[in-house]
C-alpha cells in the first residue's frame, strides 16, 4: 500500500529520536485512533497529515517524515504512555534527507536518492535509521560505564582501596550484560526485516544502508567494551572478595586471642603447679 498523498513531494525530510526502551505497537493502533496506518506490522507506518508520517519500532524509536515540530512532539506525547521507560532526556537522533527521482540510486550517512518510494522502503529507511539511534543509546551507556570503571581504577591506583561494594559491582555487571542482550535481541542489529526476503530491491536497499550507519563494526565495538568492562568488572569482585576474606579471617584470629586472654587467668594456677613439679 503506497502512502496517501495527492502530489507526493520529491524530497523528504527524515528525523529519528530515541524515546525508550521497547513500544507496545499493538496498544498504540488500539488506544491511538486518529491518524490512518499504512500497515499493522513492525514497523509501523502511520500517515499524520498529507506527505508526513511517522515510523514506529518496537525498539523504541520514531522517525518522522516531512513532519513539523510542533505535530512530532505532539504524536510522542500521544504514544509515550505506551513505551517503556521513556526518558525525556534522551537524546539519540538521526537524520536523513530522502530524493526521490530517475537517475541513479545511492546511499550516503546523510543522503539518500531512490527512484520511488512507497511503504515497504518507509518501513526499511526508517528501521536502520532506528536501529542507528538506539545503538547510540547504548554506546553512550556503555561508554559512561568506562568512564565510572576509570574513577574506581585511579581510586585503587592512589590508595589501594576501592570504594565499591560488591552489590554495587554486581549491579554494574547486570546493566552491562542487558545492554548486549538489548543490542542483539530488542533492536535487532543480525535480523534481516521480512520485506527483504520477499524483494531483492529491498533487500540491496537494506544491505547498503546498513553498511553506511556502519551497524555492524559499532556493535563489534561496543562489544569488545562491554567484554573489557566484564572481565574488569569480574576482577574488581574477586579483589573485593579477596579483602574481605582476609578481613574475616584477621577477625576470626583476633577472637581466638580474646578468647584465650580471658580463660588465661583460669588456667594460671594449674601452669603453675605443673611448673614447680616440673622444674622446682
């Protein structure tokens, strides 16, 4: 089904913003009725006024096309209830400006020319350009995690001391491993969309945008961080550990010494006597 519009314009204006971590498109189309859908797939194309639509994924993202401000900030407004743990501070974007028109097709980070344009290509265009926005959700997490791990190493470099704890620590490797499994699973950087299989022009469409946002070599990346914050992270729990057996085991000498000094006086007169049979 090709979007509705009377003189479809030759040039479209593309932002994506990242707004959480997962949408319930399907509550989305039940409780939000005033726009037309394009489809009832993922994602989802909704057509908001004539030449300007918005694209929803299940990962979180928007892209809008050729929308105005004021409406795009009202339709987040409208589908926020149903995304989870939307941030209003979050601010992971991308943009792309869309020519459609003969000549050749090619794809650039911040241009692409295609020869038409209908809803299986909206579908695709914005899907990587949502995949993009959200993996630099999980960059920035990622990459401030480093930046906390190198506070604690210069701490245990000029004192010999950490400051975390071990739930502390546990905490970290938690967030750290579900952004892998967010990375992989929710925006899902390895899965081809359905529409690739069916078209090869779709498919060829795909494969060069997602070589352009460079998807595949980020996530590379992101994973060789998240594999350096572990292993940091595993040591960091076994130094804890480490201390705090040693700690208990001074603990448990000390008690022993205690214990020995207050039964001592007990046991003087018997020392005593075995002394002067002894020796006396």
């Amino acid at each position: 089904m090709t979007p509705k519009t009377k003189r479809p314009p030759t040039t479209y204006s593309l932002k994506t913003r990242y707004l959480g971590e997962q949408t319930d498109l399907k509550k989305i189309q039940e409780n939000v009725r005033k726009y037309h859908y394009l489809n009832r797939d993922h994602p989802l194309v909704i057509q908001l006024l004539d030449h300007e639509y918005a694209v929803l994924t299940k990962f979180g993202t928007v892209t809008f096309w050729n929308t105005t401000e004021s409406l795009a900030n009202q339709f987040i407004k409208e589908v926020t209830p149903y995304i989870k743990n939307v941030n209003p501070l979050y601010d992971y974007t991308d943009t792309l400006k869309v020519h459609i028109g003969p000549g050749a097709e090619r794809v650039s980070f911040e241009e692409l020319h295609i020869q038409n344009l209908d809803v299986e290509k909206m579908k695709i265009i914005s899907y990587v350009s949502g995949q993009s926005a959200a993996l630099d959700r999980y960059e920035n997490d990622i990459n401030e995690r480093l930046d906390e791990l190198g506070k604690v190493v210069e701490n245990l470099k000029t004192s010999g001391r950490t400051r975390s704890t071990q739930g502390s620590l546990l905490r970290q490797v938690g967030h750290i491993l579900s952004v892998k499994q967010n990375a992989v699973s929710n925006i899902s950087l390895f899965d081809k969309p359905d529409e690739t299989w069916e078209r090869a022009e779709l498919e060829k469409l795909y494969n060069e945008l997602h070589s352009e946002y460079e998807l595949r070599d980020r996530f590379d990346v992101l994973n060789e961080k998240i594999d350096f914050l572990s292993e940091n992270n595993t040591t960091l729990l076994n130094f804890i550990s480490s201390q705090k057996s040693n700690f208990l085991e001074l603990i448990i000498i000390i008690l022993i010494a205690i214990e020995i000094i207050l039964f001592l006086p007990d046991w003087l007169p018997f020392f005593r006597d075995l002394f002067w049979r002894l020796f006396g």
